[in-house]
C-alpha cells in the first residue's frame, strides 16, 4: 500500500504571520493564531507544488511533500461553494493511488511521502520558514467548522501539536515525546452535513518544556492507513482559544509620602481572570525591581506600607495563579525622618542692596548629610510663594542680585531623596534711587571725616536719614529738621544711606 506524507508549501508564510500577528495587536489580543485560518488568502500553485491544483498559502499537502510528488494524487481542493465564511474553505478527500489509499492531507508543516505508509509524517522545518510557525503561547482549546461525509466507519481528525526544538516536531511521533509541551485532537466520525462548529482541549505536560517554540497542525481525511476512498472533509475557520490572562492591580496608584515608622495609605490587591494559589507583597528601592519580600511577610489582599528607615521604596503585589505569576503595577512611597534632614542659610541678617549691584554671599548649610539637589527661591511675601529665578540657582552658595526694586524673602529649598526641606528666610531689601527730580528736590551730601553732611531744598517736615552696614543692618537713624544737617557717625567704614522726604526716597553708597 502506498503512503504519502504532507508538509505546507508556503513561500509567503512569514509574511502573512506577520500581517496577522499586527492584525491581532490592533484588534487587542496578544496571543497568536493559525497563518491563514479561514483559507482566504492568496491559493498558489507552482514552485514547491506539484501539479495545477492550488494549494492555499501557510498551508500544505502531497503535491508540496518533500518526495514522490510526481505519483502523489490530488488530495486538497479548492472549494468556493458554501464554505463555512468568506470565499473559500479547503475540501480533503481520500484518494486511491497506485492501489494505494491516499489520506486527504493539509498541514502547516511539510509532508514527508514515502511508498511504506507507516513511514509517512508531517513534520516541522525550522530552518526554513515555509515550513514552520513559530508560536510561544499556551491557548485553552482548538476550534473549528467542519463537514464530513464518511464512506462506511471511516474518520477523519485535527490535530495540533505545541512543542519546542529539543527534538524533530513530528507527527506521528518517532517514540519520543519529551519535546511535546501541548496537544489538542478531535476525531470526526460520522455524517456532518451540515457547517459544525466542533473543539477540543490542548492537554499539557507535565516534565516536559515549560513553553513551545513551533506549532505543528495536520488535518487529515481518512483514517491513517486504513482511510476508505471517496471519505471527503470540509474545513473552515481554525482558531485558537485562550482563557483570559490573570491580572493583579493595586490602587491607590500615586506616589505616597510618610514619616519613618508612620503607616501610609492601604494598598489594596484586585485580582481577576484566574484562581489565586497564593500571593506576596514585594518591595525594591529601584524602580522596576528586583523585588525582595517584605519582612514579615505580607500575604493578603491589602498592605499598609510602613518603612523603618528613610528612602524611597517601589511596592508591588506578587499573585501566582497556579500556571501564571503575575506582578502589578508599582506604587512609590518615600520614606523620610523628619527630625534628621535641615538647611540653614548664613548670614541671615537683612541686607539693603542697590538695584542691578551684588549683595552678601549667602551659603547654605545641608545636615546630616548635602542633599541630593537643591534650588535657591525668592518671593515678595514672607513665608509663601517661593519662586525660582530666572536661572536656576542650585549650588550652596548665592549671591542676591535684583534689577526690580522690592523687598525680597530668599530662601533654599533643598531635596533630600524626596524629603523637601526649606532654610529660613533672608530678607533683601533693593530701595529706590532713581525718581528725583533734582528742580524739585536739590540734594547733596558730603563727609569730613566721621562726619556726613546733608545739604537739600524742599525739606519734608518728616525727613529721616539712616545708615545700613553692608549686611543690612541698620546703624543709624535721626530724623532730619533743617535743609542743613550733621550726622556723626562713631566708626568707619562703607555705608548704604537712605533718605526718605514725603514721598521722595534717595539711597546711595558712602564711606567714612
């Protein structure tokens, strides 16, 4: 008796896997299914394919095996009346050759042919991608739409095999199975005349790989070498069926800031699509982990965070499903000491500057340790609405500079791992001394020695003099009552003065 084997022809096959894997992610799903299912793409002829019947692209049968096509009869038709949707479905039928009952064949492998029927197989090439199709997942269950017109007892199947490349993917097997991580078959007896949705579990197993790398499927008409002639099969619509994949959430997702030793917010764990075996509460100090358990053990559907020492921490919750572990989403808490982190800015006297003329240095000082970054901020209300400058300053030191007349509150704000600290503030005080209208307000002062001389028209009977040291600290003031005026000063040095007449203010620079 002879016996032919089948293996897909396919010279476009990676093509259209990828078309249809970008098919899947836009519809949403992740998980891969058969090259061509419902038969609809292009059906060629020529090539590895023997004879003028096409064969449907990503699949297979004797006129594509990889010998005796020449005395292979025609066992996959082309069938565009009724298919199950579309424009085509696949019709097999048991052939007689040679004395010789031929199984109508397709696979999505290659057909090894051999005149000896128990020589015969479908078998994976995975060095060439017209005759494998690489597949990683584990679906539930194998679906599909058939009917079957059986002459006597005779039977067809559909069989699809998962396994990995330890060992030749074949079918049948060569008595070694270690390579097989999943099968799914349906044997198809009887009279079907009518479409016929029909489906079968994949089995998985146990102490062989724990993924596959190839998918291997045979549909065959007839049953093996004992098929009866003239038995046909129709075929449409293939599809893998997957259970929906576990999830693990946790909420509140924002980041949560908390005192050493003090409870945050409570994390809650929702878990869906799966059976939970068990689960555990993980933590990392980098983001992306590796997570480490969380000690003591923290193994129910909610956890309050609470930290013994200062950082900044990535929580997570761990849920095994029993086939799947699953890891949510992260959630940040930072950890500070409240007591520990301080900034303190020198010299914190107020100082009088001039617009658009350097002021004292002012020098931040960071304990226990400098902070990770640090930024110096100013406003013109004491005690809120600090502001940056128009160029960051972030180094320790800074020298106030203004070009807008005001009083000024400086301040440094300092980032200790996410443990925001804010200095005192320094007043800086920039007066006026532009405005005067010289007709209106004649103005000159003058020193002898320790001495300041005031000379000036259109005296305000409110006038008052004042003196600032370069640290802004006022040293002297004395109410002025006549256009000409002493002022004695008791040590020297270099002076800010400012006089204020009504609405009219004068500031300048002096030295004694």
């Amino acid at each position: 008796m002879l016996i032919f084997e089948y293996q897909i022809t396919n010279t476009m096959k990676k093509t259209l896997l990828f078309s249809a894997c970008m098919f899947l992610a836009a519809a949403g799903f992740s998980q891969t299914q058969f090259e061509n299912p419902g038969f609809e793409g292009t059906w060629q002829t020529g090539g590895d394919i023997a004879g003028s019947e096409p064969e449907p692209i990503e699949w297979s049968s004797l006129k594509s095996a990889d010998a005796l096509t020449g005395f292979a009869p025609i066992v996959a038709f082309q069938e565009t009346t009724n298919p199950h949707s579309g424009t085509y479905c696949v019709r097999l039928k048991v052939v007689n050759s040679f004395g010789v009952n031929a199984n109508g064949l397709m696979t999505n492998g290659r057909v090894h042919a051999d005149f000896n029927p128990d020589n015969g197989y479908v078998y994976t090439i995975d060095t060439d991608s017209k005759w494998n199709t690489p597949f990683t997942d584990t679906p539930d269950s194998l679906v599909f739409w058939v009917k079957h017109a059986p002459v006597g007892g005779d039977k067809s199947k559909v069989e699809v095999l998962l396994h990995d490349l330890s060992h030749d993917g074949e079918l049948p097997h060569d008595g070694t199975t270690t390579h097989w991580v999943g099968k799914a078959r349906v044997d198809i007896t009887g009279t079907i005349g009518n479409w016929t949705r029909m489906s079968a579990p994949f089995v998985y197993y146990g102490g062989g790989p724990s993924a596959p790398t190839h998918m291997l499927a045979v549909i065959s008409a007839g049953d093996s070498t004992i098929a009866v002639e003239n038995t046909e099969m129709w075929i449409d619509d293939l599809e893998l069926i997957y259970n929906p994949v576990p999830t693990v959430s946790i909420a509140p997702t924002a980041t949560q800031n908390i005192d050493v030793g003090v409870n945050g917010n409570v994390l809650t764990a929702t878990e869906a699509n799966g059976t939970v075996s068990s689960r555990q509460w993980m933590v990392s100090s980098t983001a992306g982990g590796p997570y480490t358990a969380i000690t003591p053990a923290e193994t129910a559907t909610t956890y309050t965070p609470n930290f013994a020492s200062a950082g900044i921490y990535y929580v997570v919750c761990e849920t095994d499903f029993g086939t799947q572990t699953i890891v949510s989403n992260e959630v940040e808490i930072v950890v500070v000491d409240p007591a520990t982190n301080t900034v303190t800015v020198t010299p914190s006297a107020m100082q009088t500057i001039l617009t658009d003329q350097n002021g004292n240095l002012l020098t931040a000082t960071e304990t226990p340790a400098a902070a990770s970054s640090r930024e110096w901020k100013f406003s013109t209300t004491s005690g809120t609405g600090y502001a940056s400058f128009g160029t960051p300053e972030t180094g320790l030191t800074y020298t106030p500079y203004f070009s807008t007349l005001g009083t000024y509150y400086v301040i440094c704000e300092s980032d200790f791992a996410g443990d925001i600290k804010i200095s005192n503030e320094v007043i800086i005080d920039v007066p006026s001394s532009v405005g005067i209208d010289e007709e209106d307000f004649k103005f000159n002062i003058y020193t002898n020695e320790n001495i300041i001389n005031l000379t000036f028209e259109s005296l305000n009977e409110d006038a008052v003099f004042s003196l600032y040291n370069l640290e802004g600290k006022q040293v002297y003031i004395s109410q002025v009552l006549n256009s000409n005026s002493q002022h004695v000063i008791e040590n020297s040095g270099i002076y800010i003065y400012r006089l204020v007449s009504g609405d009219r203010i004068v500031t300048g620079k002096i030295s004694l």
